[in-house]
C-alpha cells in the first residue's frame, strides 16, 4: 500500500510543480528577483524550510534557488519520507508565491498564515491540557454531518483547524469560529495544511529551543510532544494522498471516512497513520483512540454545551433573555471559607421572593452569589483564587456570559439558553459542581446561596466588600521576603524541557496565568503536578534575588542546563522563557536602559526588531543576558529589575501596554519618588528608532541616562 501512495505523490508533486514553476516566473517577471516578502508575524520566514533546513527565505531569489533544488530531488530516487517532505517542502513554496500575489483581508473569515504570536498565546494552554489536542479536519462534508463532529471536538477542547470546501461550508453556518472557539477555518486549498504543519514544527522552536536545521531532531520533537491528528472526509486524490503521507513524517495519523486498508509504520509511530472509520458518530473517538490520547471531559449537569469553546462566546443584548449586574442591577461574588461540619455539600438555594416568576419573565435582576466551601486542606489565600474561576465556570456554559468580578460581575443568559432549560438554578450547578471537580483537593463540600431580593443583595454586598478589602491588604504586605518558600512552574516542560519557571509573590509566572497564591493552591489540589514548593535556601544576593534552594532547585529540573539564576535581573543570570511570555524586556545599550514589547503589538522597536523576532531568539527553557519573557504585572512589581536599577530603566513600551498598566505603574513611580516617570516612556506614537528614541529621552531628561552603566 505504500507503494501506492508513493505513486500518488509522485503524480501530485508533478502536477504542483507546474502550477509552482508558473506562478514562480509570473512572480519574478511582475516584482523582480530582489523582492522581499515577509508571512505576517512571524520570524522564521517560511518556517518549515527554515526548521527543517535551516534556510530563512525572505527574497524571491533565494525562494526560486530553493525550488530548483527541490525540482532536482523529485528526478532523484526518493524514499516515501523525503518524497512527502519535499512535497510539503513545495507547497510552503507555492503558498509563499500566493501569498505575493495577496492582499491582506482583515474582513476574510479565512485565518491562512497561523502567526508566532497566536501560538505563543495558546502556549499555556496547550501545556496544562486545556488544549490537549490539535485536530486538522480537510475534505468536503454536508453541514449537518460536519457541526456535530465540530461540537464533540470542542467539548473535548480539541482545537480543529478546517481546509478545503468544509471550511466554506462551516463558515455558511453562521457559528462562533477562531481560537477563543476552538474552530479556526485556515483556507480552501488542501496544500493549506501545510499552515498547521509547519504551526506544528515552530513548536520545536519557540519552546523547544532545537536548533533550525536539525531536521531529525525537529521531525522527532514533534512527533513525541505535538499532539496532532487529521480526519478527511470525501473522496481523496493525489493531493490528498501527498499532504497524508506528508503528515505521517510527523506521526500526524489520518482517519478516513473512506474505505481504505489501514497502513503502520512502525520506525515512525506504535499507531497506525492511516485509519478508516465511515460511521461519523465515531470518528472523533476513534481519532483520539488512535492518536494514544486521555480526554476527561468535565462537564456539569446542565442541558447545554460546556467546555472552553465556548468560553469566548459574547451574548449581545438583542440575544438576552435575563441579565445580571453590569451596573444594572446590583450583583456580586463571594468566596467564604467555612466549617465542615457547617456545611451541606452541593446544597444550592436560590434565597428571594416569587424569584422563579422574576426569572421567567427575563429582563434584568439583582444577584448576590455566596459560595461557603470547606475542606481539610482548605486555606483563607485560597478563597480569592477560586473566586476568580467563577468566571471560567459560567462563561464555559454555551450561551452564558460573565465579565467582571468581586462587586463588578456581569452575567447574561441568552434566549437561546433559556429555550435549552437553562435555569437560574443551573448557574448554581455549575458553580458548585466545576468547584468540587477543579479543587476536589482541597474542597469537600461545597455550597451556593443565589440572592434576588435587592435590600438582601446590597447588605450582602457590603459585607463582601468589607472581605475584598481585607484580603487586597494581605496581597500587598505579601513580599518575598515574608513566605518561606517559593513555587515552580513546570507545564511548559511539555514543550520546553529546560525552563524552570519560579514564581514568587512579587514575581508572577511569565505567562500571566499564575500568581504565588495559584501555584499554591495547585499543588495543594494536585501534590504531584506541575507547581511544586522551591525552598528559598540561604539568601545569596538580596539585589539581584539569588537564592540557594532556587539554584540547587533550577539545575535539578532543568537537567543541569541551567546552573544559577537571579530572580531580579536581566543582566546577570536572569531567568529563562519557555515561549508563552506576555512581554519581552529588551535592554537598550545605547539608552542605558530597557525596553518593554507586549504579545500582540506587531510594530518595530527602537531596537530593529519585533516582538517576534525577539521572542524567537530567547525561547526554549535558554538564559540569554540582556533579553528576557515576564508576565505583565511583573512590569509594576517592586522587584521588577532590582538588581539592574528598577522602573528608572524603562525607555521605551507601545502605548496599549503603557495604558493597560497607567494606574498600577503610576503608584509604583511615586513610591520611587518619581511621579512622572510614565510620560518620559516614549511609545511608537513618538519613535520606533533608536536615533529618535535617544534625542527625546535626553530632551525629556530620562532618568536612565543619569544611571549607572546597565553593562557593565
């Protein structure tokens, strides 16, 4: 059977160099050999010739030199692997070629190109399983054949990428698509599965730290560590064939709704690569079977969908059917610790007159949700952190909507849900039920009162109101110097072996995901897993955050990669990235300062590079002096940099981030006695080069420049 498929390729990579050779002249005949094309956001060129090869191809000269090379391998005798990859190998080449002929279309419902920056935004979760699979769906299928395979993928929180006509046909349908959906329509074109591969191989790169060019190192990476099937449905040509056996390089199985013989190859995978399954019911389930994957499904007992899908699900106001708070109506959400013995476990009640006639007749009404949780292992610092999931529980739930926290929350439920049997009952269900599931480990029981008269919700809510301000008084005397003990993050291992995240109180995990009180809580709920307790050891440098129990802690877990690191400096031994990092700090040697780049601002720096660029080159678990990844609230921590000078470093942020940080930024400056701090930070709105950057820090007198030299 091999064979065959080999024939098939063969005839398809035939047919692909005619149309690559074409619109290769075409192209260099219309724009010149010396023109320089750029995929959007992203710094490895066309990234799965750049991983594989080691070639980064930004000019049509250098792309039209590698195509000849490529033309010459297919006239040698190939074996089936290199046939595929040379095959995947011309069609990034001929999707470059097309994508110089484009124009960009922000309106286009298809994604195409998949950016550095999407991936290193879903790195969290793909590592902590919230995404545990990615799933490539190509071919043609009717639409009410292919939405309920779409809807089993998301409640499994399969992330489905879809190519070909049943792409078009998803999009006709009207429904919610894109990452926050776990739907991403890429393109109409079957060499478009070529995006998801090589999406699939910058993995090794952004977190991995392989090295572009060692091809088996590469190819092996992904296939231990990137969790990626495809289901084809329809008739399957030679295209088809070539992009499958293209994919099976990468351990990627394909299941077929067709009838075909199951094919192994066992120096590649312990699973079959190609698998037939017609009935549609299982075709998910035996994907996931082949594949070797465990999916827990946690789902509450509510008649709708529920998963992360649909966690980015908006509930405009003509689509509502009751709403809560948003200024509205009062409303708010309050853990309380309690008791054992004073609970009843599961025990929701909804406290208020004539509430459910309040219900049905929609519209808008006071809520005041009051959890009591108890448990042996449970903790007052815990209360805040499971308060903060009350979010994701309800906003799970399709056709709920929740924004806001603490006095601020926000809920809608739409008409659709309402027609479903959604119930104000339910948004109890579903608190109560995700609580005892998410911190079985230190929840035992569990218990929640839904409040509806107004006068009963606004005694209530100055009472929680009270609580929230106790507790924010305990955050902000919660130093480092105060715990006993520090907590690792090591979730991105999955992807990057060698970074060792250490997450303290006053410097939050990289990622923006957790704080010390949900590395805390995390390992109390799970003891063996990805948070465990650093203890802090002698304290060798109270400047620079060095620690012995850190370092013995760091070279263990990170294989004897990394012997040192200083908690608060980028200069000397700072600590690694893995890839998820919300910003990069940049150190501008010229300014005497440093540089902040938020994920997601796709502009230059006054450093001649993008954020892309940068993060391509500090990634995968590797120190590199001068350069490092920290989450956003780390930027207005008062250990942000200590060792090397602090805020007073900060020359240059894009204005989103400036903004995004203004009042907390703002407090940390005046307690450093320098309250206008904030407006000397130039933005893009002021330069993006290093000459300008330096002529308006000395006109606006910058702190930095009077410093000590950051290089030292």
């Amino acid at each position: 059977m091999i064979e065959k498929l080999v024939e098939f390729t063969k005839k398809a990579s035939e047919e692909l160099l005619k149309e690559t050779e074409a619109l290769l002249n075409n192209t260099i005949s219309e724009k010149g050999k010396t023109f320089s094309f750029e995929l959007p956001d992203t710094a490895y060129g066309l990234p799965l010739i750049y991983a594989l090869e080691g070639l980064k191809i930004t000019e049509l000269s250098e792309l039209e030199k590698f195509y000849e090379t490529i033309k010459d391998k297919f006239s040698q005798s190939l074996d089936a692997m290199n046939l595929a990859l040379n095959y995947l190998y011309l069609a990034e080449i001929y999707l470059a070629l097309l994508f110089c002929h484009s124009e960009r279309n922000e309106e286009s419902p298809f994604y195409g190109f998949l950016s550095d920056t999407i991936q290193r935004t879903l790195g969290v979760q793909l590592v902590d399983g919230r995404i545990p699979a990615v799933a490539v769906l190509v071919g043609k299928i009717e639409q009410e054949k292919l939405l309920p395979i779409i809807k089993e993928l998301q409640e499994k929180r399969i992330l489905a990428f879809l190519i070909g006509p049943l792409a078009e046909e998803f999009i006709k349908t009207g429904e919610r698509q894109g990452f926050e959906a776990y739907v991403v329509p890429v393109g109409t074109k079957i060499e478009e599965t070529v995006y998801v591969i090589d999406w699939a191989v910058r993995a090794s790169l952004i977190f991995g730290g392989q090295t572009a060019g060692d091809k088996n190192a590469i190819i092996d990476y992904v296939r231990k560590r990137v969790n990626t099937f495809a289901i084809a449905f329809g008739s399957i040509d030679e295209k088809a064939v070539a992009v499958a056996l293209g994919a099976a390089v990468f351990a990627i199985p394909v299941i077929t709704d067709q009838s075909l013989p199951e094919i192994s190859i066992p120096e590649i995978a312990a699973y079959p690569l190609i698998v037939s399954e017609p009935n549609y019911e299982k075709i998910v389930k035996k994907a996931i079977e082949t594949r070797g994957l465990k999916i827990i499904v946690e789902k509450p007992p509510i008649p709708v969908a529920y998963g992360p899908a649909f966690e980015g699900e908006r509930v405009r106001k003509e689509d509502t059917f009751i709403e809560f708070g948003g200024q509205k109506t009062p409303a708010f959400e309050w853990v309380r610790m309690k008791e054992i013995q004073e609970l009843e476990d599961e025990k929701v009640e909804i406290v208020g007159a004539d509430w459910q006639a309040k219900y049905e007749a929609g519209g808008k009404m006071p809520l005041g949700i009051v959890v009591n949780v108890a448990g042996k292992k449970m903790q007052k610092d815990f209360e805040p952190v499971i308060e903060r999931q009350i979010h994701t529980f309800i906003n799970e739930a399709e056709g709920l909507w929740h924004i806001g926290q603490r006095d601020i929350n926000w809920i809608r439920i739409s008409k659709k849900a309402k027609e479903s049997g959604i119930t104000l009952n339910h948004l109890g269900i579903i608190i109560s039920s995700m609580i005892k599931s998410k911190f079985r480990s230190i929840v035992d029981k569990v218990e929640v009162y839904l409040y509806v008269d107004e006068k009963e919700v606004l005694e209530l809510r100055e009472q929680a109101r009270k609580e929230y301000r106790q507790r924010d008084l305990r955050l902000a005397t919660l130093t480092d110097e105060e715990v006993k003990e520090f907590y690792s993050c090591l979730l991105c291992q999955s992807f990057a072996p060698k970074h060792v995240c250490v997450i303290t109180p006053e410097r939050p995990g990289l990622c923006g995901a957790f704080t010390w009180l949900d590395a805390k809580a995390a390992y109390e709920i799970e003891p063996t897993g990805g948070n465990q307790p650093v203890q802090k050891g002698e304290l060798f440098d109270p400047i620079y955050g060095r620690y012995s129990g850190v370092d013995e802690y760091v070279k263990k877990h990170s294989g004897g990669e990394i012997e040192t690191i200083n908690l608060y400096s980028i200069m000397e031994n700072p600590m690694t990235s893995c890839g998820c990092f919300e910003c990069i700090v940049a150190v501008v040697p010229e300014a005497n300062g440093v540089l902040i780049v938020n994920r997601g601002y796709s502009g230059m720096t006054p450093i001649g590079m993008k954020f892309s660029t940068i993060a391509g080159m500090i990634g995968g678990g590797i120190q590199t002096p001068g350069f490092m990844g920290v989450g956003v609230n780390y930027i207005t921590s008062r250990k942000f940099l200590k060792g090397d000078g602090g805020i007073r470093r900060i020359v240059w942020m894009p204005k989103e981030l400036k903004e995004r940080i203004k009042e907390s930024f703002q407090k940390r400056a005046e307690e450093e006695g320098i309250p206008e701090l904030i407006e000397k930070i130039a933005d893009e709105t002021v330069c993006e080069d290093i000459e300008c950057l330096l002529d308006y820090l000395s006109r606006i007198e910058h702190p930095a420049l009077e410093m000590e030299p950051i290089i030292k």
